[in-house]
C-alpha cells in the first residue's frame, strides 16, 4: 500500500527524519523486494541493492528532487542498481535494454490454491506471460499488477512513451492467440464453479 501523504513523508525524510525515512523503507521494502525478484532469483543481491538504494537515499537526502511518485521513484532506482550489481558480477551480459532475465510470477491469492481449475488457470496464465520477452513480462506486470500507467512505466524502464506504447502493442499482439485459449479456458471454469456452486 502506498503511503497516504508520501509527498509530505518524502519532504520530511529530506529534511533529516528518520522516522519518515523508516516509514518509507517500511511501506516500500516488500514490494520492492518483489519487483527486484522479477529481474533475479538471487534474494541476497536483491536485499543488497536495496540496502545500497536506502542507503545512498539516506545520504545524498539533501539534494534529491520531488519525485511526483515516490513509489515510481524507487522501482526505477532499483531497477538501475540491480542492473548494474548484476553486471558487476558478470552474471549479466547484455545491455539492460535490450535483454535480460524477467521472471513471471502470479501471486492471485495469499492462500493455498486446493481448486484443481484454479491450478490449472494459473499455470496456463504463468505459461502465457512466460513465454513473453523479459521487457514484455515486465510491462505486464507493471500495468496489470501495480497498475502503473504508461507514462509511469516510461519513466521506470527509462524509455520514451512511444517507446512504452510500442512494446505494449507487441505484447498484446503475442498475447492474442494465447489469450483466446485462456478465455475458453476461464469460461469453462466460470461455468464448472457455477455449477457447483448452484
């Protein structure tokens, strides 16, 4: 969840509040960790680059700008600083635009999936959006699971919105076909889950 007044908490955490830069590091920790788990399985790196990103927010506070979403803000940061510690390590061999690892994952439910459709319609899912381009997985997670839109997505992956709206139509037209299956696939569940329910 965001924060209800981040621009206030940010011109506070500035200023030198630690309470404010605790708050910050709080409410955005879990999902940063999440996203930066898109890019690399490696837990350790991810901690570490987001160590490093607080770290160097704490200390360069005084001459950062008004981001107008800090949330934004901090995904593109980290997005910077995992590309480079995995370039560092060498495990990263290509230019961070043009290709790297991006691991798509669905996390619809907090709980156990017992239904055996429902397994089914997530490994379908996970199957489809797999099967995409890391930049293509990584839009979509972006724009249907953080709800960003296309000029937020811009600025985090640092391209221009052209940029941003021609990768989305490549998406959707690889999407296409796949998507016809996973709608009969959903309307034969929304018909089983009916039928049992009624």
């Amino acid at each position: 969840m965001e924060l209800e007044h981040e621009r206030d908490i940010w011109g506070d955490f500035k200023k030198g509040d630690w309470h404010a830069y605790t708050l910050l590091y709080d409410t955005y920790y879990k999902r940063l960790n999440n996203y930066g788990y898109k890019f690399t399985r490696d837990v350790a790196l991810i901690e570490d680059a987001i160590q490093d990103l607080f770290v160097k927010l704490w200390t360069n506070r005084e001459t950062l700008g008004e981001p107008s979403s800090v949330k934004n803000y901090l995904y593109k940061a980290l997005r910077h600083a995992l590309f480079r510690k995995i370039k560092t390590q060498r495990k990263f061999t290509l230019a961070p635009t043009e290709n790297y690892d991006y691991t798509f994952e669905l996390s619809w439910h907090d709980h156990l999936v017992v239904d055996e459709d429902e397994r089914e319609l997530q490994r379908i899912i996970k199957d489809v959006t797999g099967k995409l381009p890391a930049r293509q997985q990584e839009i979509v997670y972006m724009r249907f699971y953080e709800g960003l839109s296309y000029e937020e997505i811009a600025e985090i992956m640092s391209i221009n919105i052209n940029s941003v709206y021609k990768l989305w139509y490549k998406t959707v037209d690889n999407l296409k076909d796949a998507l016809r299956h996973l709608l009969c696939v959903l309307l034969v569940y929304c018909v089983s889950r009916t039928g049992t329910e009624g």
